[in-house]
C-alpha cells in the first residue's frame, strides 16, 4: 500500500502534522486509538470520514518512518 495516497502534509492543517487527506484527522490520533485499544470498527464508527485504507495508511505510514530511523548506540 502506498501510504502517499491516503495521508498528506499540509503547514496549514494541524501545524503541518500527516494527517489523513481531506481531513484534520492526524496520522498520530489513530495511531493512538489503536495503541489504546480502539478497534477499526470502533474507530471508523466514531469517525465515518475514515475507513479501513486510511487506517493501513497510517500504519504503513509508522512503518516507513521507523524503518527510516538511524539509531545511535
């Protein structure tokens, strides 16, 4: 899946934060919904905007960036 399709960065939008296209919804929020225990129903629920590519996106997105890091020892 490619993560670009679903999630954009936008300076004007929440601080410039990647967040779901289309809308103020941050990748950070569902990744938080999902550390907390919410399932993608439920979250999807809550928030109709979204569906389950957008929730794959974020995590694709997380992924992506961690595989990025360059850790120090």
């Amino acid at each position: 899946m490619d993560y670009q399709n679903y999630i954009s960065i936008n300076s004007e939008i929440r601080f410039g934060k990647p967040c779901i296209t289309g809308t103020r919804i941050s990748v950070y929020d569902i990744l938080g919904w999902l550390a907390s225990g919410m399932s993608n129903k439920e979250i999807i629920s809550d928030f109709p905007q979204i569906n389950e590519n957008h929730i794959m996106a974020c995590l694709n997105y997380a992924a992506e960036k961690e595989r990025r890091v360059k850790y120090v020892v």
